[in-house]
C-alpha cells in the first residue's frame, strides 16, 4: 500500500514513527511504502546556516535520533557551539542549536550553496538516517524559501515576525492577528508531491498543527486540489483533545484565523476533502463534525504517551482509512 501522509513536526514525527511500527508489525502491510510531504513554512536562517525545524524532526525521530523527552532535537546533546557563539555576543540565542543539530544545519547549507534543491537535500540527510531502507521517503511541501511569519499587535502598531520568534521566543503568548506566509503564493510544490497524492492508496494527517504545519502544506498552490481530486481515502487524527492542544500552542493558532479550539472545528477545516476523522473517545460527542465525514472515537486517550500508543493510534487510523467511504 502507498500511504501518503501531510506533517509538521513533533506531533506528525511521533504519530509516524507509530505508524511505521504498525504497518512493520502486519505482515499485509509490512512492505507499504511512507511518503511524507512536510511542512518547510516554519524554516529560518540562523547565523547563516538553513534550518528546517520540521524536516529535521521527522528526520530524527523515524531515524532514532530524536530526544524523547523534548520532541525535538538530538538525543545525548551539548551546546558547546552555541555557547561560543553567546560569548561573542551574536545573536539570536532563543533558538537552541546543539552542536549534532549544527552538524545537519552546515551540511544542509553547503549543500545548498552546491545548488541542490531541499528535496535533493532532504533525500541525502534521510539516507544517514536509514530511511529509504525502511519505505519512508520525505518531501518538503516546495523547494521554494518560504517562511511563516506572525503579524502581532505591538505597542507602536503591528509587527510581522518570523513564526520562530513567535514561537519559541514568545511563547506564542503575544496575541497573533495573523500568520503571513512569505513565498506561499508563487511556491510550487516539490517534486513528487502532487504525484505522491495522486498514487496513494491512502493519505493521512497526523495529529499536526491546522494551521501552521498542515494549514501551510494546504496553502502551496496545487496541493489542496490534488487532495480533493485524489480517489484516495483521507483519513486525519484530531491533534485536540477536549478542545486543548496536547502540546503547543494550536489554539493561539486558531484564534488567528478565527476557528474554534475543538476537534471539531478543526475537522472542519478539511471539510472539503476529508474523509475520516479520528477523535479522543472525549469528543465524539462534541460536534457538530462536517456531514458525510466519518468520526470516529479512538479505543482509549488519542494521546501519544509512547511509542506504543502513537503505533496503536496509527493502526486506528489506518483501519478507519481501509473501511472508509469515499
Ligand atoms: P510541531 O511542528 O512540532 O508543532 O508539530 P506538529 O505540527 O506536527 O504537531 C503539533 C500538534 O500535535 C499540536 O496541535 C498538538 O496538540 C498535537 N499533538 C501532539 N501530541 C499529540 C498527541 O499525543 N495526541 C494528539 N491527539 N495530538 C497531539
Ligand atoms: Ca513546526
């Protein structure tokens, strides 16, 4: 089977790595094939150096390189580079880069001023990970620079800022007027996307952010019309729980764009090409979800609290996309 799947990064990371292991553990879908289309919007520069905070996620996390605990970034890390650079007084230091991490960082660039494209990239840095070996293949969305940026309201009048410093220096708790994304509207989208889509036996989205992993995705021209256009089942875990983000801030998110913090207004986002949506047993309940989507409750807490849940709720969705409707 060729399953397809949009992602951002912890959350889409962790619920594919579950699925790798679900579809290892079926001997009638062992040999299926993971394409990966991920979302570039959240990639910045950094004392020159390119980084693509979801790419490599997904990169670490199906490779068994990942720190557990955090979600992202490397396992056993030192930050003796950054400390330098903090020495010296260069700027930013809200972005923490461990020195493995920089590693991927430089080749990423040098091979970037080589004239690869990050599709190009993307398959070399997945390579040392083991991935094709393992069926998993990952496309950035576009090999077009294309950077998420946060209007917010300041106290000389609003200010676009990159998602990252947002994000991670902000907390998100400065109040998004609205996310702008830089590029979007002349990005293509990456090679072997818009065929990946329109070969899969089945797509999936994983429990990402809406609006800033699989919103940004949505937004590359072409890619929401492959969707809708694919005879593909669709089939999506709702990345809320009781109308709370598990982790993250996908509510700040939402507030932007003006949609609800609940399963199911997040569902209705992808009313028009969804198929299946998969709910905490919490949620079923709390609709009204878009007609003719299939929901269902997942058989415990959709909450990826191991390796082993994240591979129980990939099976889930999985069988929700094999007896689907479409
Ligand atoms: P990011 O790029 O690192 O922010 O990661 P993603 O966009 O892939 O995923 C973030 C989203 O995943 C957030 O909206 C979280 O609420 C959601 N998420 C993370 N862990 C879980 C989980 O265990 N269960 C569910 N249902 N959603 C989760
Ligand atoms: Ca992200």
């Amino acid at each position: 089977m060729k399953i397809v799947a949009l992602a951002g990064g912890v959350g889409g990371a962790r619920f594919l790595r579950g699925l790798r292991d679900a579809l290892d553990a079926d001997p009638g879908l062992a040999h299926s094939t993971l394409t990966v289309i991920a979302n570039t919007g959240d990639d910045i520069t950094l004392f020159g150096l390119r980084v693509s905070p979801d790419v490599d996620t997904l990169l670490y996390t199906l490779g068994g390189g990942i720190d557990e605990a955090q979600g992202w970034g490397r396992a056993e890390e030192s930050f003796a580079v950054q400390g330098e650079l903090a020495a010296y007084g260069v700027q930013p230091q809200w972005f923490a880069l461990g020195d493995k991490d920089f590693g991927t960082h430089i080749a990423r660039s040098l091979w970037l001023g080589h004239g690869l494209t990050p599709t190009e990239i993307t398959a070399r840095l997945a390579e040392r990970w083991g991935l094709p070996g393992r069926g998993i293949t990952i496309l950035p969305m576009t090999d077009a620079p294309v950077e998420t940026h946060v209007v917010v309201e300041r106290a000389g009048g609003p200010e676009a800022i990159h998602f990252q410093q947002w994000w991670v220096a902000e907390r998100a708790e400065t109040r998004a007027e609205k996310f702008v994304v830089a590029g979007l509207d002349r990005a293509t989208p990456a090679p072997g996307v818009l065929e990946a889509i329109g070969a899969a036996d089945l797509v999936l989205l994983p429990p990402s952010n809406p609006v800033v992993s699989i919103g940004i995705i949505l937004g590359v021209p072409g890619v929401r019309e492959a969707l809708r256009g694919t005879p593909a089942p669709i089939v999506g875990v709702a990345p809320l729980i009781g109308g709370r983000p598990v982790r993250g801030h996908a509510d700040a998110c939402l507030r932007a764009i003006g949609v609800d913090s609940t399963a199911a207004a997040v569902a209705g986002l992808y009313a028009d090409f969804l198929d299946g949506w998969l709910v905490d047993p919490g949620d079923l309940e709390s609709g009204p979800y878009p007609d003719g989507m299939q929901v269902i409750a997942h058989d415990g807490p959709l909450l990826m609290s191991d390796r082993q849940a994240a591979a129980r709720i990939a099976r889930a969705s999985l069988d929700l996309g094999l007896s689907v409707n479409v």
